[in-house]
C-alpha cells in the first residue's frame, strides 16, 4: 500500500509516519528528512535548499520530485511507502501521479491529520525549546510563514485527492495515541470519513 500524509507543519506526520513503518512495515519517504540530509552533508541540492528552508519556504519542484523518483527505485520502497512532506503543491501533485503511473505503482490513500493554526504554534514553540536549535526552521516566525505557504499551496491539494477518492481525514488535534487509533481504523476501512 502506497499513502500520503499530508497536514501543517507540526501536525505529527513525523510521529504517525514513524509508527505505520514499525506497524505495517511500510517506508517512510519525508523530503523534509531528505533535504535536511543534504543540507548536513554539504551536496549540491543542501546548498540550493538550506536558505529557502530556513525561510519557511518551499524547495523547487524540481529538486523534491528528483529526489522521490530515485528514492522509489529502490527496493526496499515496493513494500509500500508513506509520503511524508510530499507533494506539497499541485504541480508536485501532478507529477507523482505520473512518477507512478510510470513505475506501474499506484496511490492507496490520503490521509488529512487536521490540525487548528493556533494549536501548531503552541506545540512548534515547544519543539523548538525541545530541539535545542537542531533544525533552523523550527521557531514561531518561520511556523507562520510555513503555515501560510501550507494553507496557500498545499491545502489545494485535499480537494484534488478528494475528486480522487482518496482523501480520509484524521482530527490531529487529539493526543499522538489516539490519532494512531484514528488512522488504525481508517486502515482497516471501518470510517469513511
Ligand atoms: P518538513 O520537514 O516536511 O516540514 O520540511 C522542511 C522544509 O523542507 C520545508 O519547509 C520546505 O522548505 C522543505 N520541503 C520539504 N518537503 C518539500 C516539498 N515536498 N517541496 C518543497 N519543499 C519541501
């Protein structure tokens, strides 16, 4: 089974994604993790990515579907894969339904866990004091910038996975256990939603 995650910055994809590998053996593919590796690593692509990064911003289409295409080459990624972090606007979109189409793969499911502005900034706050500094883009004034970009580009996206069919919601508002149980039914088709 192949999915997305998709949801603000902060809504705990990160989190969920992690437990769907432990518990459905599937791989995770974050761009954000992918990116942050490439920046660490000092690569052409971290050298473009790392100033639009840290401005909240997102990295070109380009670079993020580069990236996933090779990832989904290998062959750890046909036990099926969550999408962490992509697509992230329509044109991203777009082309993974063809990547896939052209891999002979197809896109199980999109699932929304749906998080309120205001609970995000309060919970980035607290990972920001958490990571000690560790990512760049984890502060208040970026989060808004991040949600801004997530509300303009991405958000587009649930009613193009709707008309699709694949679109299931989760309330991310609930605590990290409950939305787990949340995307456990969702799994086992028992809502609808
Ligand atoms: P994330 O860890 O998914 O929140 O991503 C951190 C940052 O990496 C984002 O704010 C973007 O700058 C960049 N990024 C991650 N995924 C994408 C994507 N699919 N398209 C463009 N930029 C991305």
């Amino acid at each position: 089974m192949n999915m997305i995650l998709i949801g603000p910055p902060g809504a705990g994809k990160g989190t969920q994604a992690t437990r769907l590998v432990e518990n459905h053996g599937l791989v995770q593919l974050s761009t954000g993790d992918m990116l942050r590796a490439a920046v660490a690593a000092g690569t052409e692509i971290g050298k473009k990515a790392k100033a639009v990064m840290d401005a909240g911003q997102l990295v070109s289409d380009e670079i993020v579907i580069g990236i996933i295409s090779d990832r989904l080459d290998e062959p750890d990624c046909q036990a099926g894969v969550i999408f962490d972090g992509f697509p992230r606007n329509l044109a991203q979109a777009e082309a993974l339904d063809a990547l896939l189409a052209g891999k002979k793969l197809s896109l199980d499911l999109v699932l929304e866990i749906r998080v309120d502005d205001e609970i995000l900034i309060s919970r980035i706050e607290k990972r920001a004091a958490e990571s000690g500094g560790e990512r760049s883009d984890d502060n208040a004034d970026v989060l808004r910038d991040r949600l801004e970009t997530y509300h303009e580009q991405t958000a587009p996206l649930l009613p193009y996975y709707e008309a699709q069919n694949k679109l299931k919601v989760v309330d991310g508002m609930l605590s990290i256990d409950e939305v787990s149980e949340e995307i456990e039914k969702v799994l086992k088709g028992e809502v609808t939603a």
